[in-house]
C-alpha cells in the first residue's frame, strides 16, 4: 500500500505539472503578440488554406519530409508507434473502453517494437551524424533514453515478467475518484510507471513542447494577406496612437 | 582575381553541393566593424559604451554599456514578450538536426556555428540558463550544460557578434523545419539586443543615418539624384531617340516608384530602372519618384529594430501623401519587397486614401507581368539572343512575400517577364530554386567589405548550381531581382571564375527587348548619330575657323 501511495502521489503530481504546465506555455504562446506577418512563404491565402498546411505539418511532418528523408522515416515511426502505445493505454483507465481503444489493442505489441527501433534509430543519428552529435546536449541523449527504457519496461512486462493488470487498472481508476488502490510492487512496472511519470514532469520544461508549440509558430500558422488585411501588434498599435516613434517614449 | 582565403571549390556537376563534415571555429572572428556612439545615438539605442580600441577588444566587456548583462537579459526578456515567433521558437526547437545542411553560410564555411539550428542556440542557451526552470535549475548545481543552458560572458557576446553577422535572415532554415523555426527571427533578435549594449554593425547604422538624414542609403541628395535621372532620360534617349521621363516630386502623379537607391547609380541596377521607366511610359502610366522616400530598402529589419523599420517606412507613406499619388510600386529589390509587400501596411498603413483597385504596395513585375501576356508591350525578343538566361529567385521575395494573387506567384511573374522577353531561358537545379533558393550571400546587413570572406563562401551553393547550367545547358546570364543579390553577385562572381558582367536586372532584359512607340531604328539611329556627329564636326570647325581667324586678326592688330 505504501508503494501505491507514493505512485499515487507520484501520478497527481505530473499530472498537474503536466495539465498546468503545458496550459501555462499555451497561455504565453497565446499572449505573446506577433507583430509581423512572417509566414514562409508560399503559404496559404485563406484560413482553410492554413488549416491545411497546419494538418500536413502536425500529421505527416511534410517539411521535415522535404528537408530529411531518414529522419522522416524514424520520426513517423516513433511518433505513430508512440500514439498507438498511448492510445493503447487507455484501457488501464477506461471502463468501459471505447471501441477505437479495443481497436489498436493487436497493433500495441508490434507498436511497441517498431517504437523502441525508431528511438534507437534517432539515437544513432546523434552518435553518428557529425552534425546531429555537435548540436546534441546530454538531455536530448537522456531524453531519447527515457523513452527507450519506457519502452523496454513496457515491452518487459508484455514477455517477461507479466504483472497484474486488473490491479493497475483499479490502481488508475483509483487515482480518477481520488481512491487510494493499491499497486503489485513489481519491479518492472514500478520502473516503467516512474520513467513514465519523470516523462510527464519535463514535458513542460523541455523541448516536448514542440507538441503545442507548433501550433502557434508564426511562419506557419499565419494566413499570407498583408495587404489585403492590416495586421497590427497591441504594443504597435499604442506608438500609433501617440505618435511615437520608440517604445521607450510612451506614456 | 586573388583571393586571401581559401574560396571553395565548385565543380558543375548535378549543381547540388556536397555537405561538408565540421570545422570548428572555421569562421570565428571578430565580426564586422562596430558602430560608434554618434550613429547609434542616431537610432536611438544607448551610447554609454566605449568604442573598442582595436578589433582584438570587440565584445570586451570594458567597452560595453554599463551592467551589460543585466541589460542584455532585460531586453531579452523584452523581447520575447513582444515577439511570439522568438518565445515559441527559443522553446520548441527538438535539436533534430533537418536545418543543420541547410545554411549556405555552413555548407561555404564548415563552422558549426553556422548551421541554423547552432547560430539559434548561441541565443537559446542563455535564455535557457536565465529564463527557464531546467536551466536555472542545472544552472544552480553547476551543469547548465546538461541541458544545453550556458552563462552569458563576454565570449558568449562575442560569439553572438560574430555568427549573428555571419546569417543573411535568408529563412531557408525555417522551409525546412518541421516546426517553421525561422533563424532569421533569432539573428534580428541577437543585433537588437546586442544594439542595445553597444555592439551595433556600423554598415546597417551608418547607412540607416544617412536614410534618416537625406532619404536614401547612399546619401545621395535631392539635386544629385536629379541630375542623375537626367542623365538616364538622356541615355534612354540617345539610345531609341524617345523621350522617356524619370520625374522626380512630380506632384499629383499617380504612382509612387520606391526603388533601391543602388538603382540609380550601380549596375546592372540602373539597366533595370530605365526598364521600369520604359514600361511605364509605354504604358502611359503618369508616375514619379520622391526625393523625400528615394529609397525602397529598410536596414531597420536586419537589425531587427521594429521601431526603426517603422520610422524608415513613415517616410513612404508621407511622400505618397505629399505627392497625392493614387499607387505605390516598388522596384526590383528583395528585401525592400519583403517589408513592402508584408510590414508596410503594418508599419505605416492603413492605406486608404490610395485607389483601393490596385494592391498597396504593388510590385513592377505586377504591372509588367500582366501588360507582356495582354500584348500591351511591343517586343522583340532577339534582341535577348545573345544570352541564355537563368534566374537567381531572392530568398526575400520567395520566402518572405508574394506577387499576383496566387501563392507562389513571386516564382512564375518573374519567370514569365524573362520568357517573354528571351527565347533563351533554363531553370537551374530544383533544390535550388524556388522557395528552396540559396541566398546570394550577401543579404541581410552582410553586404559589406569587413565580410567580404563569409560573403564570398556563402555564395557557393549559389555558384555551384550556377556553374551546372553555364557548363551543361550554355547559360550565359543570371537575372536577379534584388539590388544586394544584384551588387553581391557582381562583386563575388569572379572569385568562382565567371564575369562579373553576367549578372542582369529582369528589367533589364524587358529593356533591351522592348521597341517604344516611335523608337527609332538602329540604322535610323545610326544615320541620327552620324548627322549629330557631322553637324558637331562642322560646328566645330567652324568654331576654329572663327577662332583662327580671330587670332590672327589679333596678332595683325598687334
Ligand atoms: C503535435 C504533436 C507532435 C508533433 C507534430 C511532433 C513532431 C515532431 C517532429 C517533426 C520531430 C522531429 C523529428 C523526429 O525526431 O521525429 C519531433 C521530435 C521529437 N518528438 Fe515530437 N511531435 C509531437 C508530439 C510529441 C509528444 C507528445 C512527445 C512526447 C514524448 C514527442 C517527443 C519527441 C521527441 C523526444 C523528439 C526528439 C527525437 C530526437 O531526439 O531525435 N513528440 N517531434
Ligand atoms: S530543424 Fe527546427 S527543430 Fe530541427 S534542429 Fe533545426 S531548428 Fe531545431
Ligand atoms: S536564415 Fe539563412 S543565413 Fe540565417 S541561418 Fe537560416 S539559412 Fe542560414
Ligand atoms: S540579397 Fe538576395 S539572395 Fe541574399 S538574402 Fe537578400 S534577397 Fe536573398
């Protein structure tokens, strides 16, 4: 039981780090004025046209796909895998479980493989690429590492040392209606559950925040209309209004 | 030509440069010269510093503003609070490395520093290790670098002085980021701040000063600037014995020209101006330049100043309001096109007592473009038959603006005026054209001879697609249609072994193509010539006869 609170502290804790970590990011991003119209172009000239343009990033990568043929590959391999997994996951928690869920339930094992071999594959590029390696920081090593060993612990559990579900689950539903359940105290589940948890607490102090990120980056997101539609930053507008050249000057 | 540093070879082969492995601090120097107080003064940023006594001293902190770092950090912060492209963009940067072979300033150079996602990270550690919790926090136990946070020191400022010059804001990292992470939002950040502990670049400042002073980056004044058009009225005449007019304040005109001021003097920038002027007189457009506004370029973007790319555009919109024009046109210039055709409305509209039918601001190739496929223009081509044209697409037009009402149409407009005009044309290597185009290497405030060598190794991914198609498909010429890519070109071409002549304005060609009304024939101009010639010759000796006679009537007299 010991073992279950502690996880149970563990869980709410990334949880709102997580929620309200990524919720404030979102509120700066959200805030932050972009005072210029700077979508590369060609871009899109209607708000649909950028929806688009933003689906094809979010969904296929499609600049990555231009710039790094192998790198695409490897990052749609982890980033589908990783969905699926997540996805898959949802049965610890759900009662009853939707019908998409029981759905990718087959594709989980082969997800989980394909997942682990396209993070190895991003690793060897930052080991062997020479220019991948010069921009590469100890985190993005340990990040890459992090995800592996999820994988691994997960992948552990599924063929070598099973674990009991039923009571994670209730463990998890049990977190929901804030109703301290216990946890099997398996070694292999509690190191998967902690990475899991660790993964959850940096998303919102690292660069996982390219997940909601890209959503607001100005050079795609913005419609190409600048002439037809002025387009004015509130701290911009307010030098207009006095008549001021320099920021410094306003009242 | 001789060179003092090593320029990288080209071969001409499938025009694709081959990426090369990493040279560390291949191109670390000390950056260009830095700016004096007085022209700094003149933009409004702090003059507290001292100006360093030999180039060895640049970034020291004994010739910086006061508390330096504390004011660095400040406008940092600052500035990602007003800009939501650098707070987005210093976060969400993966390090997967898509940019790293993209940067013509890397692929010449070899400095890792120069690959995109690097140049961004000069900047990104700092704000890691002052502005966000993991790099506070390994900051506190002594291992920023864990997560790639750094201290801000003096060899930090330096660094950013130097490879934050070393980037012409060209965006071509940005087209290839899966995320749209555009590095020149980070160099302009990197000058603003460093503008503002007293690293200013003395070429952007000094020309900006003379902007601010006299209206134009050369400092060319009223009067000299009309001499000048009357010159070019004279060329053009002398040439098809028509009168074309390049006014200058023409009251109530109904177009605004705003060109690169290097169009008045440089070539083959000044071919393109009498090709404007030719275009419009043909078409019976009234129009007129402005002494006040006689410059299309704004420095105030490459160091990321919004304040004084707005103050520079101001000038536009009062000279359109002075003159009474009913339309503004902008020349052919890359950067000048993309705060046109993206800031102005921004930074000096709106623009509602201009005739709402037309586009504001509209571009050249907006009005030659349509007039050539209407048949409203009378041209023959084989006067292009001599060349076999390619075309430099500006990374400032292609990546950072549009022309016609299409995306993409800053590809085809451009591309169309040539053909029209020339039988001879052929694109050069896909991944170099297009929205994937290779800066000519000297945009973006590094057009100065003090970064002469990165200039000219950035050129090279350029000059190597260039070289497969004068080897393999016979071109001759290159048009541009961007005053730097045009003076870069011309200064760089001939450390990679091609003519500097090469190098042609779009409106160039359209004037060499184009026949005016009551444009005289070349034999009828000959025979023109030859009777100016011989009525100068017989006025001339008349003038000597008299002049004998005189004398000696003198020397009887005495
Ligand atoms: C909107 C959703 C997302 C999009 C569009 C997206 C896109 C990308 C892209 C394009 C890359 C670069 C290429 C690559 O390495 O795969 C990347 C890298 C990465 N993504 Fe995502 N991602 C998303 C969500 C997430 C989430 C939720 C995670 C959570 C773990 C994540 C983890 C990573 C990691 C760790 C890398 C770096 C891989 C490396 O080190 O090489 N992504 N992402
Ligand atoms: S391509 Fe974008 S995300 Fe990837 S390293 Fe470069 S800047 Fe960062
Ligand atoms: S903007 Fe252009 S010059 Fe600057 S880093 Fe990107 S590719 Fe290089
Ligand atoms: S000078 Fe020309 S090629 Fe170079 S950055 Fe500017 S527009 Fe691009």
């Amino acid at each position: 039981m010991v073992v279950g609170v502690i996880y149970a502290v563990l869980f709410w804790t990334a949880t709102l780090v997580l929620v309200l970590g990524v919720a404030n990011k979102i509120r700066i991003y959200a805030k932050t004025p972009a005072p210029l119209k700077i979508p590369t172009t060609p871009a899109p000239v209607t708000q649909s046209g950028v929806f688009l343009r933003m689906f094809q990033e979010v969904f296929f990568f499609k600049s990555l796909f231009r710039a790094d043929k192998l790198l695409w590959v490897l990052g749609m391999l982890f980033h589908y895998t990783m969905l699926i997994i997540v996805l898959r996951h949802f049965r610890y928690v759900q009662e009853p479980v939707w019908g998409v869920i029981q759905f990718v339930q087959p594709f989980g094992i082969y997800a989980g493989f394909l997942f682990i071999i396209g993070l190895l594959g991003l690793m060897a590029r930052r080991i062997f690429i020479d220019r991948i390696r010069y921009i590469t920081a100890p985190s993005d090593i340990a990040m890459l590492l992090l995800l592996i060993l999820i994988g691994v612990s997960g992948l552990m559990m599924q063929f070598v040392s099973p674990t009991d579900i039923l009571m994670v689950k209730a463990f998890f539903r049990g977190l929901i209606t804030f109703d301290w359940q216990p946890l099997p105290s398996d070694v292999v589940l509690l190191v998967h559950l902690g990475l899991v948890a660790a993964l959850m607490l940096i998303f919102p102090i690292s660069k996982l925040l390219h997940a909601p990120g890209i959503f607001f980056s100005p050079t795609r997101n913005q419609i190409d209309n600048p002439r037809e539609k002025r387009h004015i930053a509130p701290w911009a507008a307010e030098l207009e209004k006095q008549g001021k050249t320099y920021l410094d000057e306003l009242d | 030509m001789a060179a003092d540093y090593d320029v990288p070879k080209i071969t001409g082969e499938d025009g694709i440069v081959d990426i090369p492995s990493l040279q560390p601090d291949a191109m670390k120097g000390h950056g260009p010269w830095v700016s004096k107080p007085e022209f700094q003064e003149d933009m409004h940023f702090p003059t507290d510093f001292t100006m360093p006594e030999s180039i060895e001293n640049y970034g020291d902190a004994g010739t910086l503003v006061e508390n330096w770092k504390e004011r660095a950090l400040d406008k940092m912060g600052d500035l990602k609070g007003r800009y939501r492209s650098l707070q987005v963009f210093l976060d969400i940067c993966v390090k997967c490395g898509a940019c790293t072979d993209k940067c013509h300033y890397y692929i010449g150079s070899s400095d890792p520093k120069n690959m995109p996602v690097a140049r961004q990270d000069l900047l990104r550690k700092v704000y890691r290790r002052y502005f966000t919790f993991a790099g506070k926090f390994f900051g506190k136990i002594g291992m920023p670098g864990f997560v790639g946070a750094a201290e801000l020191t003096e060899d930090v400022v330096k660094d950013w002085y130097n490879y934050y010059h070393q980037c012409s804001q060209c965006r071509r990292c940005s087209v290839f980021c899966p995320y749209g992470i555009d590095t020149a939002e980070i160099s302009m950040a990197a000058r603003e701040i460093l503008d503002h502990i007293g690293m200013g670049q003395k070429y952007c400042t000094e020309i900006m000063g003379k902007l601010n002073k006299i209206g134009n980056n050369l400092g060319l004044p009223e009067a000299a600037l009309a001499d000048t058009l009357e010159g070019l009225e004279e060329d053009i005449f002398d040439e098809t014995g028509v009168d074309v007019k390049l006014p200058l304040d023409k009251k109530g005109s109904d177009i605004l020209l705003i060109t690169p001021s290097a169009d008045f003097f440089a070539e083959p920038h000044v071919d393109g101006l009498m090709g404007y002027a030719k275009v419009l007189h043909e078409l019976g457009l009234d129009w007129t330049l402005s002494s006040y506004a006689s410059e299309g370029a704004n420095f105030g973007m490459f160091i990321g100043s919004y304040e004084n790319m707005r103050k520079v555009s101001l000038r536009i919109r009062k000279a359109a309001q002075d003159l009474g024009v009913k339309r503004i046109v902008f020349g052919e210039c890359g950067h000048a096109w993309r705060v046109a055709y993206s800031f102005l409305n921004t930074l000096a509209g709106p623009f509602d007592f201009l005739d709402q039918n037309y586009p504001v601001p509209q571009h050249i190739l907006e009005i030659t473009e349509p007039a050539l496929a209407a048949g409203k223009l009378n041209i023959d081509k084989s006067q292009n038959d001599d060349k076999v044209l390619t075309f430099h697409d500006s990374c400032n037009i292609a990546r950072g603006s549009r022309m016609g009402d299409k995306p993409g149409g800053q590809f085809v407009l451009p591309r169309n005026v040539i053909k029209a005009v020339c039988n001879n044309y052929v694109d050069m290597p896909a991944d170099t054209i297009h929205d994937a185009t290779y800066c000519c290497g000297g945009g973006g405030g590094i057009l100065t001879d003090d970064l002469m060598e990165i200039r000219v190794k950035g050129a090279q991914p350029r000059m190597e697609a260039l070289k497969h198609v004068t080897d393999k498909h016979q071109v001759t010429h290159m048009a541009a249609i961007c005053a730097i890519c045009k003076s870069q070109f011309t200064k760089v071409v001939p450390y990679y072994g091609f003519t500097m002549d090469m190098i042609v304005s779009v409106h160039q060609l359209v004037s060499n193509a184009i026949v005016l009304k009551g444009q005289l024939t070349e034999e009828e101009i000959e025979a023109r010539d030859a009777a100016e010639e011989a009525e100068r010759i017989a006025a001339k000796e008349a003038r000597e006869k008299a002049a004998a006679e005189k004398a000696a009537k003198e020397s009887k007299d005495t």
